[in-house]
C-alpha cells in the first residue's frame, strides 16, 4: 500500500539543513524497512496531478535512483532488487508510470519517462514486461501532443537503456517508424518533433537492418536531412547530432548523400546559430575520426577483406572544405584564450583542419598556405591568429619533406611574433604553433635537415624564456613549446644542444612556478610538466645541475607540509602542488637514480626524502599518494635492498593503497610499486607478503574493485613469487585456484568490442605474468615438484589461447615464454606433456616465425628449453 510522502518531500527540499536531514532519514528509513510500499508510494506521487510539482520531481528522481546507480556492483545489487520485488507491486508501479506520461506536466512526463526506460533496461533483457513497447507505440496515435511527445521521449531513452539484441526487429522496425514519423516536416507540433529527432539519435544503434536496406535508408536520411532545415534551433541541432552519429555507425553507406550533406553543413557552418553550426563541423569532423581509422589499418596490416573500404570522402571534399574550415577560423572570441573549457566556430574549425591534414596529408599544404600567406602580416589580430591556427593545425599529418621548407621560413616570423606581436591571441596560438613543430618536426623522426640546429637553438630559447614571462595563457603555452623542444633531444646522447642553456631553462622555469599568477590557464601545472620533461631528457653533462634541484624540490614539499589552518580552497590547491612536487621528485629520481655516476651520491637524501613521502600520506588526498606512491616506487627502484629500511613505516601506507577501492587509481599504482619492492628487496621483502598477498587476493575476490586493477595484481603474484622463490610455496593453495578461474574464464571470452578485447588480453597477460614468475621462482628449488599438478592446467589455457586466435602480440611474448619457463623448471617431467599438450608445437612454430622481434626472441628461448626438457 502507498502512503502520503508529500510532505517528507517537499521538507527535504527545504532551506533549513535541520528539517532537510530529518526528511532525507525518514525516507530512507521507509525504503529500507517497506522498500516495495516505498517504490509505490513515490510512484503515486508521480502519477499524481493534486500534488506539487516539486515533490513530484523528487518522487520521480528518487525511484530512478533506486533502480541505477554508476558502479557496477551497485547497478547490478539494485537490478536483482527489483527483480525480487512481489510481481503485483511491480505491475502497479508500471502501471502508475505509464499514466503519468499523460499528465499535463511537463516535467512529471519527462522524469516518468526515464523511469520507465530504467525499469525497461532491467525487464526486457529478462524476457519481462513485453507489453511494453506495444503500449508505448499505441501513444503514438493519441491527438494530444503532449502525450506523443512524452512518448517519443520514453522509446529514446529506452533504446538507450536496452541493448538491440534484446529487441526484436518486428517491434525495431515500428520503433523507428514512429520516431522518423514524428520528425516528418509534416508534424506541425514542435516538441513533439524534437522529442522524435532526440530518440532518433538513441535508436540508431538499432537500425543496422534498416540501413542496410536502400528504400529504407533513403527514407531516414530525407527525414533527417529535412530536420537540418526546420525553423527551430533545437530541432536543427538535435538533426545535426543524428547525422554525426550516423557518420561513425554507417559511414560506410554515406556515399550516396555526401554532396547534400555537404551542401547543408556548409550552410550552417556559413550562417547558422553557433550550437546547429558546431554540429555541422563536428560531422567532417567525425568522417575524418573514421578514415585515419581505416587508413591506419590498411597500413598497418592491409587486408583485402578488410571490414569497411576507405570512401576518401574527405579527399573529395578538400575543395570545397578547407575553404569552409578556413572562414570559420576568422570566427575568434575576444577571451577564448583565458575559458579553459572554450568551444566555439573557431576552435572547433581548427580541429577539425587538423583533422583533415591527418586524413590527406600533403594534399591539405597547397589548400591552407594561400590563406596563411595573406593573413599572416594584416593589422587586424584575427587575420595574423587565423593564419597561425591554420598553420599549426597542418602540421600533423603531412610529410616532413612537405613541410620542411615552409617551417624553416615561418621559424623565424613566428619566433618574433611571439616576442613584438602586440596581441596575446596572436601570442598564444603562435606559441602553441612553435611547439606543434618541435612535437611533429623535430628529433628522431626526420630524415631531412633538422630544423632546429645549434645556430638557431638559443634564439628559440631566448625566446621561449622570455615569453614565460609573459600572462599565463602565453606563458603556458610557451612552456608547452619547450616541453616539445627537450622531447627532441631524449635521443641525443650527451650531445643535447640545450646543455648549455639547461642551468638558465631550471631556473626560468622554477621562476614560474613562483609566478603570483601561476594558478590561471594551468601555468604551474605546465611549467613542472616542461621541468619534469628537461630532467627526464637531459644528459649525464649536466646531471650534477639536477642534482643542485634535489634540496630545492624537496624544501618546497617540506614548506607544503608546515602550513596550517588552511581553507578548503588552500587546501585543495596545497594538495595540488604536492602533487606535481611528488611527480617532479620522481622524474629526478628516476634520472639521477638510474645513472652510475650520480647514484651514490643522490642516495644521501633517500632518508629526508622518504620522510617527507610518509608525511604526505597524512595528507588525505588520492591524487597526492598516486604521485607519492610513483615516487617511492622510483625510490626503491633506485635504492634497491637498502631500501628494506623504511619499510616497517611504509608498510601501513603500502596496505592503505591497496584497501582503497573507491579511488581504485590509487589501488592500481600501489599494486605496480609492491612490483618496485619485490624487484627491488628481492627476498627481504618476505617478511610482509603475508599482509600483501592477504590483501591482493581480497582485491581479487572483491566485486567492488574497478576490473582494470586486476590483470596488475596477477602479474604482481609473479614479482612476489620471483622476490621469494620457493617460500612462495604456502600462497600457491590460494593463488592458483583464482589463477586458474580466471585464466579459464579469459580464455572464453568472445569479446563482443576492442575495449572488452583488450582488457581480455590485459588480464591474459596479467595471468601468464604471474605463471611466469612462478614457475621462475621455483627453478632450481628442491620443491619444483609442487608445481606439477599445475602444470596440465596451464599447458590447456596456452592450447586455448592458441585455439582463440584473438591474441595480441604482448600476450603472444608472454604465452609462449611461459612454455619455455614449465620447460625450465619442470625440466623431464614435462616434457611428456608437452608432447601431449595439442598444440604446443603449431605455437612454438608460429612464434618462431612471428615478424614481433620480442615474439621470436621468446620463442627461440623456450625453443630451447622445450628441447632439453623432451629430450631429457
């Protein structure tokens, strides 16, 4: 039965904390002790048409909420919930919200219709409630045209709760017919029309059939391209947003419609309201997204059935198309360099002609140099930033031939630009032009003369130096420049032409991080990702400056840790710069730590250094013990056994990281420095794996932890078995059987996307990774024998990974050296089975053949080790 929950609504909206509290508790007492009297009560007060809009609202808000959530295990606690529910509660509350969405109320039909979509995504995949679809597309014929809309808007949301396999193509069909019939020009009620455009977009994934019917097809792209054109601005939009989606689902039945769509983005891009017009573009946009796909994959491994053939769409286009791209350009807004979040006409168009030179390469040059030439010295600041927009936007894609000649005459304009240009617009983008030609134009990948030689490197310098002095957003921008700049130079061995300048550059930049202003257009945040990037690419000439920054680094995070009685806001921006001093400490560590000649004498500050870690952890803040975790993982690396010291007082953060669920990053990180210790400590790090593997394999059992962190975990049994060797040996009654379960499950997948195949091959890998170093770990041990009753085990997960035939080469690397590692360190014993094993030898063979280098060094090891062990 439903009580009266009007009142307990409305209060908990109200403006008094106190009697909000009160009203959130007795709602939530009514759910947990009536939760199908509760679901009933708030369905009522939807459907109702006495009650207050605002307690409808609320009613309707707190019923989606109890049917979904985000995470995944709360999602699925919440579907087997309803699914429990006593069947006559369930058909009343179904009842009550299919009424509503014939209520007068706009906002009550709105929120009865995610709601009834929410139930839907629960019911239908079950085989339950079939009536529903039947009873929605009877709405359609209704006069009332509040209701038709209502209804438009339910069938949208529902086809994006459920997934097209579960819906039938006779109930798929009618679906889009009421939808495309509802967009028809002929529909005179405006809502109704956008309410059908909107649910066009959600019900496209399940028109595969009918796109694949020409009479069909054409019908749809008419409706759609006739809403392009209605009077309203949202209908337009809405139509707009169906035809980007439909240019990444069914690019490959698009040929027959290019040049009218064309015809019509190039008006709305040329004179419609900025929301319909970014749309248009985003289309191009999207077309380029799908060819540099299927380009890549031709060149990569080119195929003749390849899935779709490559139209050249944008090719074809390249006439008309730049010319569009270029006008928009022209398009800026007076403070879009200061509003990190800007998108406008400008922007967007700069994209998406970076986009086309990725798909074109050299063909864009000749079209975009015209339009830079001219603009490129005019007084009005528009022309000169168009013209470098456009420039920096073609500089990905083209060959480095192509580009060259023009880079080394614009060099030198835009080096002064950014220097004498008297608008920061011009600065900015000519800035993020510079570095877009030391990202795409400089080090390793040019076989031409380089464009940055030792004549021209300290005017560059001066330059980018003096321009961090510059507002943030040019300032930022010039730090990116440089962050490219030094990338050139990871390469060039003790030669860098910046070791010269590198006292001068660590200072300029430290000078920035100290900027009064250093909180606006991420300036800070950029100046220690440049510093980060010059100490990761510098050279052992000029190791002992990098060491000099050790104290300094490290007596700003000290001066973060003593302040007190801090704001929110300080706080969070306190947080924030420990963060980056944490990611800086790293970067240093990793350098000087990795180097011979530095390394002794940069481990006099493992203990202050190490102290301060700890003291950051105080500090609740994830981001902060990620960037503290990668540090200290670093550390260890660099210190090796002497780093056994400070785990006593590291444990307990070591164990926190590993607890933390919620921010399953931090949880990830922490499984990847236990993976540091174990390489670094080796088997002094035994008297704390009991704790770890504890909690590893809790992490592994738990349905609350993010899938991505689990493959890390496997192949953390792997580093933990190698660090101990046979002690291993009382975790293998628990480790194995989830290795096991896990590996038979990996090996079954049928990944339905590339996103379920790579994780698949993540945990793959994760898995063999742990097998690996446990079979290593063992070798040589008189205990080798407790691994024998695994042995069949893991020889029919390599037979299954065989036999799939969907594995990447990294799994491929790592399958087949666990062949040779069971080979190793069974020695005889296995070799009986794998003789037996079906397809060991195809594997073997296959992996000899691979082109992956990796993959035949792997396999020639194991080659070996198989032949001992049968021969034996």
């Amino acid at each position: 039965m439903s009580l009266d929950v009007t009142p307990v609504l409305l209060s908990a909206q109200s403006a008094d904390g106190a009697i909000r509290k009160h009203a959130e508790e007795s709602l939530k007492q009514f759910q947990e002790q009536n939760l199908p009297g509760f679901l009933l009560s708030l369905s009522s007060e939807l459907a109702n048409e006495e009650k207050p809009e605002e307690s409808r609202r609320l009613a309707g808000l707190i019923l989606k909420n109890a049917l979904d959530a985000k995470e995944q295990h709360r999602k699925n606690e919440l579907f087997q919930r309803w699914l429990a529910l006593d069947a006559g509660a369930k058909a009343q509350i179904k009842g009550l919200l299919l009424q509503t969405l014939t209520s007068p109320v706009a906002s009550a039909r709105s929120t009865a219709s995610q709601v009834i979509a929410k139930v839907a995504g629960i019911e239908i995949p079950q085989k339950q409630w079939p009536e529903l679809i039947a009873s929605l597309l009877s709405n359609i014929h209704q006069v009332q045209p509040n209701v038709k809309q209502a209804t438009l808007e339910t069938l949208g949301y529902l086809c994006e709760e459920v997934s097209p396999d579960a819906v039938d193509q006779d109930q798929v069909n009618k679906i889009l017919t009421a939808v495309v019939q509802g967009m028809n020009a002929s529909e005179a009620n405006s809502d109704v029309r956008l309410a059908a455009t909107r649910a066009l977009y959600n019900a496209l994934g399940f028109a595969q059939v009918n796109f694949s019917n020409d009479m069909e097809r054409d019908y749809i792209m008419r409706v759609v391209c006739e809403a392009t054109q209605s009077p309203e601005v949202k209908i337009r939009q809405a139509a707009f947003e169906c035809l980007v989606a439909i240019s990444s689902t069914y690019y490959d039945k698009l040929a027959a419609y290019m040049q009218d769509i064309f015809n019509i983005t190039a008006k709305a891009v040329r004179e419609d309201q900025e929301s319909v017009a970014l749309q248009a573009i985003e289309f191009w946009s999207s077309i380029c997204d799908e060819e540099i796909d299927i380009l890549d994959e031709y060149s990569s491994e080119f195929t003749a059935d390849s899935d779709v053939p490559c139209f050249y769409f944008i090719k074809q286009a390249l006439p008309a198309l730049v010319p569009m791209l270029l006008e928009t350009l022209l398009k800026q807004e007076e403070d879009q360099d200061l509003d990190e979040g800007a998108w406008n006409l400008a922007m967007a168009g700069g994209t998406c002609l970076g986009l086309v030179a990725r798909t074109v390469g050299d063909d864009i040059v000749p079209l975009v140099m015209p339009f830079v030439q001219e603009n490129i010295t005019k007084s009005d600041w528009r022309q000169r930033e168009a013209a470098t927009y456009a420039f920096g936007s073609i500089l990905e894609g083209p060959s480095a031939d192509k580009l060259a000649p023009l880079v080394n005459v614009a060099l030198s304009f835009m080096l002064s630009a950014l220097m004498k240009d008297p608008s920061n617009h011009v600065k900015d983008t000519t800035a993020w032009t510079l570095g877009r030609i030391f990202e795409f134009l400089h080090g390793s990948v040019l076989e031409t003369a380089p464009i940055i030689t030792a004549e021209n490197c300290q005017q560059i310098l001066t330059v980018l130096l003096h321009s961090m002095k510059d507002v943030p957003n040019v300032a930022e921008k010039a730090c990116g420049a440089l962050y490219f700049l030094a990338q050139g130079y990871v390469d060039a061995g003790s030669a860098s032409p910046l070791s010269p300048f590198f006292q001068d550059i660590v200072q300029n930049l430290l000078m920035v991080t100290h900027r009064e202003d250093a909180g606006e257009s991420r300036l800070r945040t950029a100046a220690y990702e440049t510093l980060n990037e010059v100490v990761r690419c510098s050279t052992e000439e000029t190791a002992p400056i990098v060491m000099q920054l050790v104290p300094v680094i490290m007596m700003e995070l000290h001066q973060t840790l003593e302040a007190e009685k801090l704001s929110t806001d300080e706080r969070e921006k306190r947080s924030e710069l420990q963060g980056l001093l944490c990611g800086c400490l790293q970067v240093i560590i990793q350098k000087l730590g990795g180097m011979e000649s530095t390394k002794y004498s940069f481990l006099q500050y493992a203990d202050q250094m190490m102290d301060l870690f700890l003291r950051v952890f105080a500090c609740r803040n994830a981001t902060v013990h990620e960037e503290a975790m990668l540090a200290i993982g670093a550390l260890a690396y660099a210190a090796g056994p002497n780093f056994a010291k400070y785990m006593t007082q590291f444990y307990q953060y070591l164990e926190m990281g590993l607890q933390n669920f919620e921010e399953y990053q931090v949880c990830a990180i922490t499984v990847g420095v236990v993976g540091d210790l174990c390489r670094a400590l080796e088997d002094k790090i035994l008297p704390f794996c009991d704790g770890i593997m504890t909690q590893l394999l809790k992490d592994l059992s738990s349905n609350q932890l993010h899938r991505s962190v689990k493959p890390p975990i496997f192949s953390c049994f792997g580093d933990i078995a190698l660090a101990i060797g046979e002690n291993f040996e009382k975790y293998l009654i628990y480790a194995m059987p989830m290795l096991q379960s896990a590996a038979d499950l990996s090996a079954h997948t049928t990944a339905t996307d590339d996103e379920m195949l790579d994780y698949t091959n993540q945990l793959r890998n994760g898995i063999l990774e742990a097998y690996s170093g446990i079979l290593q770990g063992f070798k040589s041990s008189p205990k080798t024998q407790l691994l024998m009753p695994y042995a069949p085990h893991i020889l029919q997960f390599l037979d299954a990974l065989y036999n799939g035939k969907d594995m990447d080469d990294t799994v491929m690397k790592t399958a087949i050296g666990v062949l040779g590692d069971l080979a190793d360190t069974l020695g005889v014993h296995a070799g009986p089975l794998i003789n037996q094993s079906a397809s060991s030898k195809a594997f073997l063979e296959e992996c000899l053949a691979s082109d992956d280098p990796l993959v035949k060094e792997s396999a020639d090891w194991a080659s070996i080790a198989i032949t001992r062990a049968v021969s034996g």
